[in-house]
C-alpha cells in the first residue's frame, strides 16, 4: 500500500499546480528551456555511450 494517504496526496498535486499557476509566463518558459538543454540526446539515453563510440571510431578511420 502507497505510503501517502490520498487527502495528502491531493494536498501536494494542489500546492504544485498553484505555484506552477503562481509563477510568471516567462519564467516557465526559461525553466522550460533549461531542462530541455540538460536532457541528454536521444541517442544517448537509449543507448548509452555506444553510438558516440561508434562515430568516434569511425570519424578517427576517415
């Protein structure tokens, strides 16, 4: 059985939605694009450090 009772719950999806709803467009926005640019690429979370070592090798025999 889940360790939060579902009154608290409730209570901590509401207090994130109102200070998402508190916090101005544009500042969103900027954190928005922050964690965009910290997600690693596609490549990499699927598959590790594998195709970059594999581009390298390839890349160095060019």
């Amino acid at each position: 059985m889940s360790t939060l009772k579902t009154n608290d719950y409730v209570k901590y999806i509401t207090q994130t939605v109102v200070q998402y709803i508190d916090q101005p467009r544009d500042e969103r926005k900027k954190i928005k694009q922050a964690r965009k640019e910290e997600k690693e690429g596609f490549w990499f979370r699927w598959f590790g450090m594998l195709p970059y070592v594999f581009t390298s090798v390839l890349k160095r025999k060019r």
